[in-house]
C-alpha cells in the first residue's frame, strides 16, 4: 500500500468534515455552539457555500457529460460574482463546445479575457480557443463516459508498466482540455510516483502555475510524501496565497504530514484572524498539545485563547483543558474552557469542575460549571452540588438542569423535592 492510500482516511475526514473556527460569542451558557456571529457573517458565508455547490454540482455534470446542465450550473456562479466566477467561465466555454456552440464557447472565452485578465484559466482557455476554432464547421463529436474511462485505464497502464514514459503523457493530459475527471485521475496517478520528475510537476500544480481546479487537490497529495522539499514548497506557498481556500486547504494538508511546527508559525505570524484562529484549532488535530498550551500562556487575545480551547478538544487534552478554565483572567474565556471540558468528560475533568465550583464565586462561571457536569449526565454530583447550595437562583439552575435530565437518580431527587 502506498503512503497516499494509507493517508487517504485522513484527507477524507478533512474533505468530509472540515475544521469550523468558532468565535468566543459563539459559546453559549448551555454548552451548544450557534455557526456565525453576525448577520452579515452569515450573509457571506451562504454566498461562498452557494457558490461552493454551484461549482461542484457544475463540475460532476461534466464528468458526467450532461454539458447542459454544466452550463446552467456554471453560469449560475458566474451571476454570483464570487471568486470561482473565472474558473466557472472556462468551464461554460468548455461546456458550450462540447455541445458544437462554438460562437458561445468563444464568446465566454472573450468574457474570461476581459473580467479576468490576471486569471489562473486563461492558459487553459488559450488551448480551449485553439480547439474550437479548429473544430468550427466539423460534426459534434461530444466525449462521453467510454472515452473518459478508456484514457484512465490506458495512463494506469503505462503508469505501472513504463513510468518514465508516462509522466510526460500525464503532463499533456494536464495541459489539455480534458475532462476534469480525466485530469484529476492523472493528477492522481502522478501522486503515486516518488520520481523527482513526477514530484517536480506535482509541485508546479501545487504553486498554481497551472490547473488551479487541481490544485487543492494537489496539496492534499504533496502532504502525503511529506518530505523536506515538499514541505518547504507548501509553506513558501502559504506565504505567498492571497486566497484563503488555498491557505486552509494548506493548514488541513500540515494536519495529514503532522506538520506541527508549520502549524505554529501559522498561528504566530498569520494577521487574517479567521485563518489565524484555524491553524491554532489544527494544531489539535496534529497532536500539538505542547504548543497550544505555549501559545495559551503567551496570547493575549481572548479569541484567540477560545480557538486554542477548541484545538485542546480535538486533541483530548484534559489537562490543558483544566488549567485553561483555571488560570483564565477572562471570564468567557474560562466559561468556554469549562464548556469544553465538560465536552470531552473523563475523572480528571470531573475533578476540577468539583473542584471550582466549590471555590467560586462568579455566578456565570458556576452555571457553567453545572452546564459542564450536565453534559457530563453527571446527575449525582449536581444533586450533591444542590442539596449545599444556599444561593437561589444556583439552586434553581442546578435543579433546572436536573429535571431534563432522563436519569433515576435526578427523577428521584425531583420526587423529594415535591414531597417536601
């Protein structure tokens, strides 16, 4: 089995389950987390995730030949005016020859031009020109899902049989106006060969000279060699990225290589917040439990410490976890890490939430406290925890709690309480 297969559960709870970065205001008291802080926060995150669906729906008609539908898609995005708008507009033109509309196909090549003269496509939209006009006037002879499937079973076949002969086919298969199928398979393909010249063009990709629809997909499989060169191309890249897909694609690839120490320059030298706060949670996920409690001590921004208290979750670290509800100046930053350690459960933290609660004073951080053991179902202690209670309103939140709670011990206590 090659590195990549082996890594390739890894990459598809990236894919499926993306790292969310959640503000402090999005910690609520009762332990549940709300996606966005603000209308306008929401306003452009559904713009981006339509225009995210859009394309991808686009995309899978290609591959699967139904160029109307493509062109529907495709165009939809391009009315959004989003950052996909360039790519959307090769892909229509692509679309539109395929189905002989050759005028169309020219025009929205002229339309890519104009809007977008700086634009990643327009060398593939130079080949797609060349293309058309040289098919102007022929018969349509649109590729169907045969043609597809006999160009990956030839390059799989070269590959294993002769691959210094088939990474220039791959080359010329990127360069071409191939289906994106097609290209992804021989980006694929060219991912399995640890040649210099395969990690060579496997790099350019990454860089983005060329074939910017595959190039996410190509720093997903640089992250799976993980060597110093390939490591060294990824952050030079991430320096350099304006766009922000680009960088998070980056951060979730030093997740699959166990990039720690990439991810912590990211978290000490990125000035976009959101992207800042991402690479700290992903710092988590790589087992970088030392680093975020360093990066905890020396931080003084609260949404900062919160992201750092989201990255200790995914790693399980319990006692970062403590330590942070305990040394917190910051109130919604300790409510967040009580939440949080609630979440993750265990003796330890069971512990130190006792512990707390018997020492403070705060009211918001004492019904945290009591929210953290709800999560727990940790009916006896809150029933232990009441039954001292000399505060009312705690004594109301404590049995608050305990009446929604689908456990003997609490519907027992509930019971006395009415017979009292």
């Amino acid at each position: 089995m090659t590195k990549l297969n082996a890594l390739l559960p890894a990459l598809l709870v990236l894919t499926l389950f993306p790292l969310r970065v959640f503000s402090q205001s999005e910690v609520l008291a009762n332990g549940f987390i709300v996606l966005g802080n603000s209308a306008s926060a929401f306003a452009n995150d559904d713009q981006q995730s339509r225009e995210e669906e859009l394309y991808n729906d686009g995309t899978e008609y290609l591959n699967e030949s139904n160029w109307s539908a493509a062109i529907q898609k495709f165009q939809q995005v391009v009315e959004l005016h989003g950052k996909k708008t360039d790519g959307a507009l090769y892909w229509r033109a692509y679309s539109l020859n395929r189905l002989g509309r050759r005028d169309e196909a020219l025009a929205a090549i002229g339309e890519l031009r104009k809007q977008h003269p700086k634009s990643a496509w327009l060398k593939d939209a130079d080949a797609l020109e060349v293309e058309v006009r040289q098919a102007a006037g022929r018969p349509v002879n649109p590729q169907n899902h045969s043609d597809d499937e006999i160009k990956i079973l030839a390059l799989n076949s070269l590959m294993d049989s002769d691959p210094k002969r088939a990474i220039p086919q791959i080359q010329r298969i990127l360069d071409s106006t191939n289906s994106p199928k097609v290209k992804a398979h021989a980006l694929f393909v060219l991912a399995q060969s640890d040649t210099p010249e395969a990690q060579q063009v496997l790099i350019n990709v990454v860089r983005g000279q060329a074939h910017p629809e595959l190039q996410r997909k190509a720093i997903e499989y640089l992250a799976t060699q993980g060597s110093p060169k390939q490591i060294a191309a990824l952050s030079d890249l991430y320096r350099s990225a304006t766009d922000r897909g680009v960088r998070d694609a980056i951060l979730n690839a030093y997740v699959v290589c166990g990039c720690r120490k990439e991810l912590l320059a990211a978290a000490q030298q990125e000035r976009d917040p959101g992207v800042r706060r991402s690479a700290i949670e992903r710092l988590g996920a790589a087992g970088g439990r030392e680093e975020l409690r360093q990066l905890f001590k020396s931080t003084n921004s609260p949404e900062d410490k919160v992201a750092i208290i989201h990255g200790f979750v995914a790693d399980d670290d319990e006692e970062g976890l403590s330590e942070a509800a305990r040394i917190s100046n910051d109130p919604k930053v300790r409510v967040a890490a009580i939440q949080a350690l609630g979440s993750v459960g265990g003796k330890q933290s069971k512990s130190t939430l006792l512990q707390m609660y018997a020492a403070e004073k705060n009211p918001e951080i004492k019904r945290a406290i009591v929210n953290g053991l709800f999560i727990q179902d940790d009916a006896h202690d809150l029933i232990e925890l009441d039954r001292k209670e000399t505060d009312h309103e705690m004594h109301r939140h404590l049995v608050q709690q305990l009446s929604v709670m689908d456990n003997k011990e609490a519907k027992d206590y509930m019971l006395e309480i009415l017979n009292k």
